[in-house]
C-alpha cells in the first residue's frame, strides 16, 4: 500500500527536518557553457544540466526508495529533474520561487514541482515526496555555487510565468 502526505506542509515539514539533519554537500566543478547576455536569451536551452544544484546527487544515484536518472538543461524557465522507481517516472520541474510556495518542497530561491497531472491539491506518494525533499535540501544548501556555476539559473520563471509565456498545444510545460 502506498502512503502519501495529506498535505503540503507534512511534505515542507519533511524538508525542514532534512535540512536539519545536515545534508553534506560540496560544491563540483562546472562543465556548463557561458550564460546568455540577456534576460530574453537565458529563456533559450542551455546545453549544460546544472548538476552543481543537486550535488553530492548524480544520475543513478538513491534518493530514498526512489533513483535520480535525469536533470535537463534549462529550457523554458526551468530545469526538470527526473526521478524513477521500480515501476514509475516522476517529472520535478526545478522553477523560481515566487511570492508563494507552488510545489511539494522549496527552497528560499527555488520551487520544485512535481508534474503529476494534478491541481496543486493532488495528494503525492509520501515516498516520492521524501525524495524531493532531500532533492531540495540538497538545492538550498548549493544555491550559491550553483548560482556561480551555472549564472543561466537567475533567469528561471516562476510556475505561473511559465504558463503565462509558454503553455499552449505547442509547447506544454506541465509534462
């Protein structure tokens, strides 16, 4: 039977009690390219996945009972991480933080939302949402270097931009 979390704030208290415990992590050397020059070409793909994000995390590596196999470059406003576990793939799209938390975790910069064909008020497997708890107390401890590494991560939109410039039949940025 799978449990879930009956809200998003058992998943944010989750996060917090992570990040208490003390993720250890250290920042890894860039293999990005140059940022855009300007704000409308940060919006264009970026080749390079910001892995500096997510260190010590790398593909194939065990978040709980679920495996990180994937970050994109930023494309759209956002970075997605993808998650698999021995029967699923779960989508995160890694977007700005705006006035308000969006997503199942979040970090003081960053909100990570999980694209599960839900509303924003869809329960999430509490396994799953353990997972990107870690996943964002790992983002919030690398924020800086991250930010350094990879300058192309200012320019991520909000959620709500992001549909606003971007959701139509031709371009669907809730997949």
């Amino acid at each position: 039977m799978v449990t879930r979390m009956s809200s998003r704030r058992e998943v944010l208290k989750f996060g917090a009690a992570a990040a208490a415990v003390g993720v250890a992590v250290t920042a890894a050397p860039s293999t990005s390219t140059a940022a855009p020059s300007s704000a409308g070409a940060a919006l264009a793909p970026v080749d390079a996945p910001p892995w500096t994000l997510l260190n010590p995390y790398r593909s194939g590596d065990a978040v709980g009972s679920w495996t990180l196999t994937g970050l994109s470059a930023l494309d759209h406003g956002a970075a997605v991480i993808e998650l698999s576990d021995a029967s699923r793939t779960a989508r995160v799209h890694v977007c700005a933080l705006g006035a308000a938390p969006r997503g199942v975790a979040s970090t003081d910069r960053f909100d990570l939302l999980l694209m599960n064909g839900g509303d924003g008020t869809t329960a999430s497997d509490e396994p799953l949402a353990r997972a990107i708890a870690v996943l964002a107390a790992a983002i919030g401890a690398n924020t800086d270097a991250a930010l350094q590494a990879h300058p192309e991560l200012a320019a991520l939109l909000t959620h709500p931009e992001r549909l606003e410039a971007f959701d139509s039949a031709d371009c669907n940025v809730l997949a």
